[in-house]
C-alpha cells in the first residue's frame, strides 16, 4: 500500500490537487488488510490543470492518456476517467474525476486525513467508501465488495453518520444490497 501512495499520492499531494483515496486502499486503512496493485483516486481536475498532472507523473515513468483525451474527461459531467500505470512496477491508479457528481464532492469537502509513512494524505470518509462499494456491487456482483463494506461498519461504526447513509441508501436504490451487507457483518 505504501508504494502505492508514494508512487501516486504523493506527487498529487506535493502538487495541491484535492483528491480522495477512495477503494481497497481506503478499505485497507478503514478496517482490514488484503492485497490490491492498483489505488482509486477522485481528483478535481480542471482542463487548466492538466498540464500540471502531465508533468507530475512524466511519460518517462508512467503511461498517461494524451493531454486532450484528459481534456476531454474533464469537460464530461459524470463518470470522467483515466489511468495511470506506474510503467517501472506496473502498479496502476485509476483516478476518477470529480465533475458534477454531488457525491463526490461531499466527500471532497469532508476528507479524512490519515498520514502514511512520510506524509499525510487524504481518504474519502467511510461513508463515500461504503455507498461506492454497494454501487460497485450491484453493477458487477463481487463478493469482496460486501466483506469490505461490513469489515469497515465493524471498525468505524462510531465515525459513520448513518443518518446520511440510510439517506443515501434510499436515494441510490441500494436497500437490497445494504440488506446483503448486514448479512455479511462479522458481528452479525
């Protein structure tokens, strides 16, 4: 997980870029170890600073789309999106962009700020992690999904609002699956 945030955070936390590790990283750092060789990212992004990203992260190191294929994701109001492949290690960031998503910018507004080995770096809050991953579990089925959700109840149970939670729960259409999760709760 270090090389992770040393290869990718670190240079967008060096850079002033708002961004959220957000995932199994986050999931990691929330509740219990497992392997993963790629971090997910939400960065805010304006077509002004891609030049800026470019230089962060130098094609000599790493695979970066073109300048205007990143334009071209920041401009889109939902759903922008790019990868970066660390080319030496082949680990891989897959970076979201904020656009228009009013979660994701709830979560920009609220980060939670946990220092990793040298530095202090930004994770979305568990209750942004939680709502993507029940997401994530209905468009693609992954058990993981499920097991990460509860593990991260079961440790942060005391930081999450489940006030916002069972309101979003409701507005996204995720009561089902938040029933699969309360099955799937170590502690159930």
């Amino acid at each position: 997980m270090i090389d992770l945030i040393s290869t990718f955070v670190q240079p967008l936390e060096k850079s002033g870029f708002r961004y959220l590790i957000t995932g199994s990283v986050a999931s990691i750092a929330y509740a219990q170890p497992r392997l993963t060789n790629d971090i997910d990212l939400i960065v805010e992004i304006s077509r002004m600073q891609v030049p800026l990203l470019c230089k962060i992260f130098p094609e000599e190191q790493f695979y970066l789309p073109p300048a205007d294929v990143i334009t071209a994701e920041c401009i889109r109001t939902q759903r922008g999106h790019l990868n970066i492949i660390h080319l030496e290690s082949m680990l891989k960031a897959d970076v979201y962009i904020s656009g228009n998503d009013p979660l994701h910018h709830w979560a920009l507004a609220r980060p939670v700020r946990i220092q990793m080995s040298e530095i202090h770096v930004s994770f979305a809050p568990p209750e942004y992690v939680i709502l993507r991953k029940m997401e994530f579990f209905q468009e693609g089925g992954s058990e993981k999904h499920l097991r990460d959700i509860a593990n991260i109840i079961d440790s942060t149970s005391s930081e999450i609002d489940f006030t916002f939670l069972r309101e979003q729960i409701t507005q996204r259409h995720l009561s089902s699956t938040w029933d699969r999760v309360q099955a799937t709760k170590p502690n159930s």
